[in-house]
C-alpha cells in the first residue's frame, strides 16, 4: 500500500567532526523555545535559520538562506539515490535503547484510502504556517515520523545489516545525550526488498500531522497549477522516518496535562466530584503516586492538587460509562487520555473541548519529573493530571477506525531530528 522511493538527500558536507555536526542540527521546529531557538541561531548553519526564519523575511529567508547553504556546499547532495538507515541512541527509565528507521520518499495519500493514517487533530493556525513555509522553500526539512506493522522484523534486518562504516553519513551525539547515527543504503536489491515489504504495509502517522497534511494540500494545489496529474511529480511525495512498531527502541511516554484559571472549589472537591464513576485512592507523596498510576488498576489517572497538598488517583469503575460518553464502537473511549478530557477535564472542572483546544485553561508538559517541576515554577498552575503512556497498539486502533485522539496524546521518544537528511523538489 505504502509507495516508497529513494532520494537524493542533503546531509551537512562531509568531514565535519561530531562536535561541530550537532550545531547544524535541531529538533523539530515545533517544540523549540524561543531561549533554544536563539541559543541554536548562534551558529551561522544551524537548520533553524530555516526551520524557524529570521527576523527578515521569514519564508522567503529560509528559502534563500537553504539554496545558499547548497551552492556553498555547506549541505552536499548523496551521489546516489538512497533510503537512509536512522538510528537514534538513548537513555530511559527501563535502560539504554537504540530505535531505528529507514528515511525515504512516500508517496502522499488521502486518509481515507486508509494506506497513511492520523491519529491526532491538527490546528489551522499551524498550518498555515508550514504551508508558507513549504510553499516558498519547496523542500522537505522536517520529517514526518510514521510506524509500521512488521512483527517478523524484515525491513529492520536489512536496515541493520547496512549499518556498515562504508554506508555511514553521520554519527554526533547532541546535547541531550540522544545519539544520531544515519547511513545510506544504495544497494538497488535492498531498496527493492524494503519497496516490496512496504507495498502490503499502512503507515500509522506518529508525530508531524500538521505537516503531512500541509503537504497533501501542497499537492493538490501544485497539480491545479502545473496540471500534472501523473502522481509521481516531486510534489507527490514527501519525506518521512519510519519505524517499525516492534521496533525494541519504539518508546512512547506520556503527555500530562496541568490546570489553571479555573475555581478553586471545583479543584478542591475534584476527588468527591469524582467518586461517582472513579474509585479514588489517596496518596502519601509524589512518588506513591506515580507508582500506583503505573501500576495500579487499568484507567488510573493521578491528580496532585497544589493548594491542599493532596495526591490521589481516580481509578475507573465501569467501561460502560465511556461506551455511553463515547460511543461503544469508538476505540478512544478505551484510551486513558480520553476519559480524563470528557470526565474530568469537561464535566467535572468546566474545560471544554473547545477550551482545551484553545489551552485556555490546559497545558501540557512531556515528563512526569517535568510536569511536578512547573506545578512548582509557575504560581498560575492549579491541578496537574498524571497519565500513562498511550500504547502503540492504541494508536493503531483508533487510526484504523479513522478516529482520532485528543491532542498531544502520544509522545514518541525521541523527536525526529532535522537537518541530518533534507530533501528538495523541483517544480
């Protein structure tokens, strides 16, 4: 189903050493800060010079600034055209993990053909950034991160069995300690074998929604304008990570969530709002918490309300109170998140979803360490809410049905980086 091809890449020029090559990189745009962004733009070859702009000209700057990075070789185009082995190093809880994917050209499909699938909803605003960004640039800088069902292993075998020092383009650890490591496979029978695999395989989008639907747009405009149909036009594909979802380095942790701006009252009797379709288990500290969220009873989701000083987890009681709420066919009324935006978020504290939505009275904080650190730093916080990760096999579930999750419901670690492999489009 999924139509893969090989690119000519454009990777930092060759012979920069791996304390220099982390400078020219970055995460993705959309979870850069503006203190990180401008640490990052102290190097003249930062991608951020282009992922984010400048002051001047933002998108017709990024793309001036790319093309002059290109005629001055700062970025070197692959000789050959290549699917590229990513591999990214890093520690967790449970250990040191190594996740690996391939980079390639997909073909750009329409969800409802059901071949590349979303699970999140996606923000206007933000697309309309991306979309004049791509518009001006016509490149690819960013990657759009998707997993795949290969439970036997087949493309990561010949993923790792090009993992060679002949194949190897780059290989820095950055600044969080993640190693990135990629190599190019140019080995025709190889490429072959993975085409192959993946033509009976959908893709499950896990990060970067805006910007694949940016590009479907993209797409759809640059055919009216061109009136070229032929469906194998630059235009038509766009730049993509994908991993295998048995993949041992496919980590997922969780997105809290923390509250503010909403009536005292309202937060101090949460745990008695909740009783009627929660079981409710007071906690002693922090780390008692987080522990019986991770391994209480399914649905578990953990509160710490910062005025009183309580902790307490909401456990609940009976499924069928999301098959009412939600619809009994719709697999999100199973997902933790969910339940926590409709039960408590909605009906018990007010937020709606058009609030939420809007982060009128919601933040969303990647960590559990993280999420206790701002419930202190910030004196507006109220209520943090503690989550499980959401599964992997979740995500497919719910994308298979075309249904999608509340925002921010999934993190994958760690991001995608940009500027290891661009690509650009002729038009």
């Amino acid at each position: 189903m999924a139509k893969i091809k090989p690119f000519k890449g454009y990777t930092p020029r060759k012979g920069l050493s791996a304390e220099e090559l982390p400078k020219r990189v970055a995460p993705p745009y959309d979870v850069i800060s503006p203190e990180l962004e401008r640490e990052l733009k102290e190097h003249e070859f930062n991608i951020t010079h282009v992922t984010l702009g400048d002051k001047e000209g933002k998108y017709a700057g990024a793309a001036k600034k790319l093309r002059e990075w290109i005629a001055s070789t700062e970025l070197q185009q692959c000789e050959h055209p290549a699917v590229y082995v990513y591999a990214q190093t890093f520690d967790t809880p449970k250990g040191r993990k190594t996740r690996t994917g391939f980079v390639s050209l997909v073909q750009i499909e329409e969800f409802e053909k059901k071949v590349i699938l979303p699970h999140e909803f996606t923000l206007p605003k933000h697309k309309e950034d991306r979309y004049l960004f791509l518009n001006a640039t016509n490149a690819h800088v960013g990657h759009i991160f998707a997993v795949y069902d290969d439970e036997k292993g087949e493309v990561d075998g010949i993923l790792e069995k090009n993992k060679t020092n002949e194949n190897l383009l780059l290989d820095f650890a950055a600044r969080d300690g993640v190693r990135h490591q990629l190599w190019k496979i140019i080995s025709k029978a190889d490429i072959e074998a993975i085409q192959k695999k993946m033509h009976y395989t959908k893709l499950f989008i896990a990060d970067g929604h805006h910007r694949y639907e940016v590009a479907l747009q993209y797409r759809n405009d640059m055919r009216k304008k061109t009136r070229k149909n032929s469906g194998e036009e630059d235009f038509d594909y766009r730049l993509m990570t994908l991993v295998n979802m048995s993949n041992e380095g496919l980590v997922v942790f969780p997105t809290h969530r923390i509250v503010f701006g909403v009536d005292e009252g309202k937060i101090g009797g949460l745990a008695g709002t909740l009783e009627k379709n929660f079981s409710i288990r007071k906690c002693t500290s922090q780390s008692e918490l987080v522990e019986f969220v991770e391994n209480g009873p399914v649905h578990t989701i953990g509160f710490y309300d910062k005025k009183n000083g309580a902790f307490f987890a909401a456990s609940l009681k009976d499924v069928k109170t999301m098959d009412e709420r939600i619809g009994k066919d719709n697999p999100t009324k199973d997902l933790d998140v969910t339940i926590l935006h409709s039960l408590v978020l909605e009906d018990a504290l007010g937020i709606t979803k058009q609030m939420q939505d809007a982060k009128t009275n919601l933040d969303y904080v990647k960590g559990t360490k993280e999420t206790f650190e701002e419930m202190k730093k910030e004196e507006k916080y109220q209520l943090a809410c503690i989550l499980r990760a959401t599964s992997v096999q979740e995500v497919k579930k719910v994308a298979e049905k075309l249904e999608r999750m509340p925002q921010k419901s999934t993190f994958f670690y760690p991001k995608v980086w940009d500027g290891l492999v661009l690509n650009l489009m002729k038009v």
